[in-house]
C-alpha cells in the first residue's frame, strides 16, 4: 500500500482552447482502489485517457513508478502496465476465454503451431489465481457480460498490468454482477495491482474503494481517504457552485393527459407510475441505465412492456407500434439522432413530413408545396439554418438536425411529446432556441416528457421530476423540492 | 446522363449505322428485358436489398406462360404467369421482412428454387409457343415503335411516379436509408418491404413475358444470369447498394449506357469475347467515378 504505481502533477489539457482538466494530480499506490467521481464533463475521462495515453497533457508531469514518462499512444501506456478496461468490452466474441487472453502474444511450439497446451495451463493458472469461475474454452461472447469483464481484467493481468483503470464498470451489471466483480478487486488489490475505479454510483465508492478524487469543470475539489468522510462531503464537492435559479412560469395544468400506472418491462424497468398534465412537463432523471429511455420508448409504441398500464386521455391504451402512439398524439424524439432518428442522404424536407406522409397527400399523391409550405413554417419557427430544404440532412450541424428531427416529430401534431436527450451534441445557442420551443409547446397546452442527464436542463424545464433508479421510480419531486442535491441522491444512493 | 451522351457520340463516330432509326429501336428493344428486371431491382436495392432471383423468376413464367398456352387463351395465360411471378417475390418479400432472412441469402434460395419449378414443369424440355397474337406481342410494332420497349416505357413511367409521388415510394428511400429510423418515424416498414419484394417478381414476370414472346418458345433456361445484368443497370445507373439514393431514371440510363455499348461493339465488329471485357470494365469504372462525385 506505500509504493506509489502512478503518479500526475498538475495536469493540464485544452481543447480548443477550453480547458477541460487543470492543474489536476492524481496518485494511485498499489494495492489501492482510487475512485474518480464528477458530473457529465467534469473531466473524469479526459483524465482518464491522459492516463491511459490517448491524449498528451498540455502542461503536468506523469511518473510511472517514480520515473518520469510520457506516454505517445495507449500502446505505450500498456506497455507501461497501465490498462483500462472500457465499458464497451474490446473481446472477440467468438473465441474463448483462453484464446482472447492470449490474443496477438500466442506462445508457439518447435514446429511453429500455437501451443494450445501451453496456452490452456496458463489460463486455468491465471483464473484460478484470481479466482475467477468461468470456463476457459467457451466462446466469450456466450458469457455474461460481467465474465466478459473479468475475462478483460484477466487478460490485462496477463499483459502484466500494474495499474487498472475500471470505466463505470457497473453500469452494466446487475447487482449480483457488481458483488462478483467486487470480490475479484479486493483480489486484485492483495496482488498489489493499482486501482482506479469510475462510477456514477456514490454507495459503490463508500463499498469498495479507500481513496477517492473529486472533479469539477476539469479542476479537483476534493480528495480523501474515503473512510474519513461521508456522502455529503462527495456531493457538496461534485455540485460545487451555486444553482441559478429556475426560469417559473407560471401555468395552468390541465387535465391528465398521459397516466402511466405499473408499467414494467422484465429485466428493464419495473413497477413505474406517474401521471403528465396537459401544459405539464414532467422530467424522467436518473443514471444512465436507470431506465429512462425504455420508459419512454415503451410510451412511444416503440418496445411493448410486460405489464402495467398506459393511459391517454383518460383512456387507456396499447402501442403497439410508433404508429399507434402517434394516432393517439404521442411523438419521440430520439436521443440517437444517428441510429433512430436521421435519415442521413435524404433532404432536410424528407426528413421533416417522414413522420406523416398522410398529411401531405392530395389525390393520394404526395404534394411537395404542402410539404415545402409545412418545412417552411418550421424551419422560421425552429430557425434551422441550411440552405435550403432538399440538402442533405447530414450536411447540416448536430443542433440544426435535431431541429429538424423536432419538426418531424411535430409534424404528427402531437399532444404529448416526449424528448430524450433533446440538446445532446447541440451547441449553446440551438440549445436555448431548443428550450424556448419547449416553453412554447407547453403554453399552448402540449404535454411534455423529457428526459435529461444534464442537472442544469431538467431543473430548469421540468415541472415534476420522477428520477428513476435501476428500473425504478426513486422518488418523485416537485419543482420546489427539486435540487441537484436530491436529485442526485435520489438517483445514485442507496436508502 | 453526361457518360450516356458522350457514349452516343462516340458511336456515332465509329459507325454510321449507329445513329440510324432503325438501329436505335433495335436498341431500345434488345434492352427491353434487362431494362425491366433492372426496374424492379431498382426497387429493392433502394430499401438496402437486393433480388438475386429475378432471373429464375422470370424463366419460371416463361414455361408457365408456354405451358397454358398450349391449351388456353392468352387471357388465362398472361394473368396466371404474373401472378406465379408475384407469388415467388412474396416468399422473398415474406422470408426477409417477416423471418428477418439477409435478402442475398433469401434470394439466393429462390434463384435456385424457382428455377427448378421450371425445370420440373417442363421436364427439362422446352414448350414451343403456336399462339399468334402472343408472338405480335414480343415482335410487333405499335405507333411504329416495338411493343418491348413500349412495355419497358410503360413500366418506367409508372415506376417513376410511385417512388416520386407516393408516400409507399418515399417510405421507400426512408427505408434505405435508415430502417430503424423509417419504422420509428411509423413507417410500415415489414409491409412495403414485402411489396418492393412482390413489385420485383411481378415485374420479372412481365419481362418473362417480353422474352417468352420474342422467342416463342417456354424454356427453362430462359433468364439465366439475367439477375446480374439487371444489378449492373442499376448500379451504372447511380443507385448506391447501400440504399436510400437513386432513381428509376437512372436505372433506365444505366440500361441504355450498356446496351449502347454493347450495340456499338456489334457494329464495329468487336470479338464477343473481348465485348465480355468492355461490359466488365465499364461497370467498375462507371461506379468508380459515381462513388468519387457523391463524397465530396
């Protein structure tokens, strides 16, 4: 626990002239778990990846076992012994356990073979040293993901990796998962294998780890010994400033519009309530993973749950399909702009009616003016800037495709409108007309689910928040009770 | 367009035959039938599919349609052949939009399938067609122009206005371009899919028709290879295999560009074999130079 494996003075990276890690140090000994904890763009993965080689600090210094080193590519960080372990797993599905441990090093025989004796050996040797209960010649990709995990971290020991950097790897797993790769830390840790151990999860910091480094905007607001401190002290460091406060309207709701009542979808989301008014908008928050894309998918037709009910308008209801959801006034718009939502060499004025080509027919043919006439209307009122409605959509900038992408959903004339992610990848100012619509959109009676992982939006749209947790409903807040601070606590603690 | 012109010109250089109206109608009849198939692949190829079957389709409603023929009407004949057509690209239709079967392996099995319908309806030998009106329809002229290329004219235009002026023709290029997305935006993605499929082996049966009449005789070997001509028509004719962006016009300049090719071949007298080469080369160059302008 003394030898220091890993050691940053002062590092400091820009982007484009925005600094996004300053002045930061970090230390990891061996036999240690270090957790990095911050909000979305706090800078926990730019400090990652400038540990793991990926980008090059600007300014600070980075020891490796107390010798100065810098590293020009992850090749050399691992050749160092510094090993991440991403959240999307880089194994070849179809090969073994063994096989993937041995990936690019296999040992050969005198006739030039791979000596899959010699390989087998090592492989049980390794898992069982570790402790790891899986089956060396199964295919990886018939394993759990959680094995998958342990077949990575298994595979970086192999490498002789000195120090281990976790990216959220809970996130993933369930919470039988999560106590598995907890034991095989604390294994790691008797090795004197370094650990640095990301996670959203604030309960999981205090279960496994002994040290913990607090990021905000890019600088670090806090480190400890965690067993001198408490979740307070975390959340008081990772929110930091104070909040400005909330733009409220005040509105009349009308009558329930949406009412959703024990809704579930097996190994997803479970037991999920909640009721939306019209002029309302409600705020789904919560983890990543929580839960509350597939709710809202399952409100849009778009997957069926296995249970509960769905309410429109007092009626109750089954989406069967987004074509269904959509005769009843619901529209969504996607958070994956790219794989949901684009249609990427269509036009601008494709893109837009897609969504309801039956409004746009005259004698059962497709009438481009009443198509150029509604693009028109839409693209002053969300002022999207292209130059003009048969280019490309790919051709235009993150903010102005999602306005597009509004425009089609708002093209079924919906009464409830569920955005997810509505301003990820927008720039600052698509991002304020964004959040005009919306006010505008709920004046006018429109019943509004958002989704956000960004503190600063639901708090400042959202009417209601119901932050979910694992699949569940945490809590529900009202705009008063809502902060960052019990917005957080609700989402990422325990009881 | 620009490749077709300078082609024309360039015929018209090394032959003075080419550019005579008789030669031309030779043309545009001897693409007929690729021309069709290619149209119908258009269709499919536009949803990010692709039908290796309408080759086979269209032998198989060759031999129906000589079959009937020895013993009934036209009138009994026509509608059943297209309608055995339609039916094989509702099991392609049915196999890759509802059983989720990749469409080159799914049509890969009709290729192979419907082929040998046709060689068991025959019992391998082939059915000669004795039916007059039915020979005027492969053969005959109306308006002075030959009925083939009448048929192709037709099925163009039709073809034109539903991709371009339908919602099932813009669901069409939204499909290609992005299925998740299509069915998202409540696009019934399963349904048109199965039609595009329907629309190809309809429209194979109606080149089978063409190629019945022209030669009078039900074969079971009619159409072999046909399915990679058409491919190469849309493909010269700008449709990306990847879905989503061209058009049946394209297709049809795509049709033209070979046949023109091919015909100045002919009349200069070029070895078929090295034509062979001509054709090969021209595809690769031609989707070459399309892939270059549609990046930048």
């Amino acid at each position: 626990m003394d030898k220091i494996l890993l050691e940053a003075v002062a590092l400091t990276k820009a982007f484009d002239g925005n600094v996004v890690l300053s002045g930061v140090d970090f230390t990891v000994h061996a036999g240690e778990v270090h957790a990095v904890v911050g909000e979305n763009g706090a800078g926990k993965s730019t400090l990652i990846k400038t540990l793991a080689g990926v980008h090059r600090p600007d300014r600070g210094k980075l020891l490796i076992e107390g010798v100065e080193t810098t590293l020009r590519s992850p090749r050399d960080a691992i050749a160092e012994g510094v090993v991440v372990i991403h959240q999307e797993l880089s194994l070849a599905p179809h090969l073994s356990a063994e096989e993937n441990i041995f990936l690019g090093h296999f040992p050969h025989t005198r006739w030039g073979l791979v000596d899959r004796r010699r390989i087998r050996e090592h492989t049980r040797e390794l898992l069982k040293r570790l402790m790891i209960d899986i089956d060396p010649v199964r295919p990886v990709g018939e394993l759990s993901i959680a094995q998958q995990q342990m077949v990575e971290i298994a595979k970086a020991i192999s490498f002789q990796a000195k120090v281990l950097i976790l990216d959220e790897p809970t996130a993933v797993l369930d919470e039988s998962m999560v106590s598995t790769l907890f034991d095989l830390v604390a294994k790691l840790k008797t090795e004197g294998i370094g650990i640095v151990f990301i996670s959203h999860h604030l309960e999981e910091i205090f279960r496994i780890a002994d040290t913990v480094t607090v990021l905000r905007d890019g600088s670090r607001t806090g480190v400890s010994k965690v067993s001198a401190i408490d979740q307070d002290w975390l959340v008081a460091r990772m929110i930091g400033r104070e909040f400005p406060i909330h733009d409220v309207q005040v509105r009349e709701f009308g009558s329930p519009a949406l009412e959703v009542s024990h809704l579930g979808l097996r190994g997803t989301f479970d037991d999920v309530s909640f009721i939306a008014r019209q002029g309302e908008i409600v705020g789904l928050a919560g983890l990543i993973g929580a839960g509350r894309t597939e709710v809202a998918k399952a409100v849009a037709g778009i997957i069926r749950p296995t249970s509960g009910t769905i309410k429109v308008f007092g009626k109750a209801v089954r989406l069967r399909s987004p074509n269904t959801a959509a005769r009843f006034g619901i529209s969504y718009v996607s958070e994956d702009r790219k794989t949901l939502g684009l249609l990427p060499n269509r036009s601008v004025l494709e893109n837009a009616t897609i969504s309801n080509l039956a409004r746009f027919r005259k004698l059962g043919f497709l009438n481009r003016s009443l198509e150029r006439r509604y693009v028109k209307g839409a693209v002053k009122r969300l002022d999207v800037r292209m130059s003009g409605p048969d280019a490309e959509i790919r051709t235009l900038s993150g903010g102005n495709q999602q306005k597009v992408l509004i425009a089609r959903a708002l093209a079924v004339e919906p009464r409830i409108l569920i955005f997810d992610e509505p301003t990820r990848g927008v720039d600052i100012g698509a991002k304020s007309e964004i959040y005009s619509l919306i006010n505008e959109l709920v004046r006018s009676g429109m019943c509004v689910i958002l989704i956000s992982s960004e503190m600063e939006e639901i708090l400042r749209l959202a009417d209601r928040i119901v932050v979910l947790r694992r699949g569940k409903v945490a809590v529900t807040l009202s705009r008063d009770e809502a902060s960052e601070n019990t917005i957080m606590r609700a989402a990422a603690l325990a009881e | 367009m620009a490749a077709l012109i300078i082609l024309v010109i360039a015929a018209s250089f090394l032959s003075d035959r080419f550019l005579t109206p008789a030669n031309l109608l030779n043309i545009l009849r001897q693409v007929a039938i690729v021309g069709i198939l290619a149209i119908g692949m258009t269709f499919v190829i536009l949803t990010r599919g692709i039908d290796l079957s309408v080759g086979s389709i269209l032998g198989l409603s060759v031999v129906i349609y000589a079959g009937l023929l020895e013993t009934h009407s036209m009138a009994i004949a026509i509608p059943l052949g297209l309608l055995v057509a339609m039916a094989a690209g509702l099991v392609n239709g049915l196999g890759v939009a509802s059983a989720g079967i990749p469409p080159f392996i799914m049509t890969l099995g009709m290729l192979s399938f419907a082929r040998g319908l046709a060689f068991l309806y025959t019992g391998g030998t082939p059915i000669p067609i004795l039916n007059e009106a039915f020979y005027d329809l492969g053969n005959d002229y109306l308006f002075g122009i030959p009925i083939p290329s009448l048929i192709l004219l037709a099925i163009l235009a039709v073809s034109a206005i539903i991709l371009s002026l339908t919602a099932f023709g813009r669901s069409v290029y939204a499909i290609g371009s992005n299925e998740e997305a299509a069915r998202l935006s409540g696009v019934p993605v399963r349904l048109y899919k199965i039609i595009v499929y329907v629309i190809a082996g309809g429209v194979s049966g109606l080149a089978g028709l063409v190629y019945a009449s022209q030669l009078s005789i039900g074969t079971p070997i009619a159409g072999q290879g046909y399915e990679l001509d058409a491919i190469a028509a849309v493909v010269v004719g700008g449709t990306s295999l990847f879905g989503g962006k061209g058009s049946v016009g394209g297709t049809f300049l795509g049709t033209l560009i070979i046949g023109v090719l091919a015909n100045i071949l002919n009349l200069t007298g070029v070895d078929p074999y090295v034509q062979q080469l001509f054709k090969g080369a021209l595809i690769v160059v031609a989707v070459y130079f399309m892939s270059r302008s549609g990046r930048s």
